[in-house]
C-alpha cells in the first residue's frame, strides 16, 4: 500500500482518519503469452497483461487468447481497491491470494481478451491511443454478437449504442485499455451464449 493508506481492516481500506474505501479485490495482471516475442508485465495487449480492469475480480471468468503451446498463464498485480484508469499509476496494491479454475475452451475464437460475470459480457483492448483501445473493444463485442445472434451489423451497432458502455480500464501503461460492457439482460433476449 501507498505511504498514505494506513492498512486494511474489516473489509475497508483506511486511507486516512476521515474516509474508508470498500475494498474491491482485484487483479491489474492476468494473460496468457503474447502471440510473438516477449513482452514486459507492465504491457497489456490482445494476450492481456497489465489491462488494470477493476472487473476482473470474484467471480468473473476472463476469456484469453492462446497464442503459444500450454499459454504460459500468469497474475499479480493485486489490489484491494483502484478506480478505472488507475491514473495515479497505482491502485492500493496488496499481498493476496488468487484461486482460479483454468479450462481450455477450442471452439472460442478471440481477437482480444473478453469478460463475464452475472451482469455482463466485456470485450478489453489496448492500444497506444485510448480512441483505438475503444474502437477495438467496440468491433470485437459487435464481431462476437454477429456470431451469436441473428440481426445485421447496422442493426448491433444501433443496439450496441443504445445498451453499451464504453469504459476506461487504465491510462497509464504503454499502451492504454479500455472495455466494452454490455448488459447480459439484453443479450439473453436473443439467446444469446458465449460459450
């Protein structure tokens, strides 16, 4: 934690004598090997890496492309609490313990790391400008929907405008993140499944 956060006691983070913040366990670096070469922790990319997305906590299931044999899977990163776009190039980083459940799935083709969790479905991408990172996260969900369900692209796109929600992940890497959120009530009309 920063110099100025004191601890974490009963679910709070006590960031000084007048104001405790709810914790909200998260983690800033989670992928799989990127498709070529190497690539610092501190990057995010279409393998994932440092994307700082404050919804990739309990009980999301974060869906990563596989660019090289048995993906090479890593994490850390955690907080305790970060605001989206994690300007201050910090969260309140603490020690912790992460359980997940690592399961191949072949017949799902991803450009980009996507999320789920009970309310919704996230496409996430980087880029060097956070205008691309949107622009990308926006054609991956509408590329994923022309899959699944049954309307033409004008038609996703007039959807995707009037349920989806353009979100910043974080701006302080070499490449800036940013996710597409749509609401799982909506798609679920259509009978919609990921997977």
């Amino acid at each position: 934690l920063s110099s100025s956060i004191k601890l974490i006691e009963n679910n709070e983070v006590i960031f000084d004598e007048k104001l405790r913040l709810p914790l909200n366990k998260m983690i800033g670096v989670i992928g799989t090997a990127p498709p070529f070469g190497e690539i610092n922790c501190g990057t995010p990319g279409s393998h994932g890496g440092n994307m700082d997305n404050t919804m990739i906590t309990e009980g999301s299931a974060l869906y990563l492309p596989v660019f090289t044999e048995g993906a090479l899977f890593a994490l850390g990163d955690l907080h305790a609490v970060m605001g989206d776009g994690e300007i201050g190039v910090s969260g309140a980083e603490a020690a912790g313990k992460v359980h997940v459940k690592l399961e191949v799935i072949k017949n799902l083709k991803l450009k980009n790391p996507v999320l789920e969790n009970k309310e919704s479905i996230s496409t996430i991408a980087s880029a060097e400008t956070l205008d691309a990172a949107v622009n990308n996260a926006v054609a991956d969900m509408a590329d994923i929907l022309a899959e699944r369900i049954d309307l033409p692209y004008s038609e996703i796109a007039m959807l995707l405008s009037l349920i989806g929600q353009a979100q910043i992940c974080q701006v302080v890497d070499p490449l800036k993140t940013a996710r597409y959120v749509v609401p799982k009530w909506a798609l679920e009309k259509y009978q919609f499944k990921l997977i």
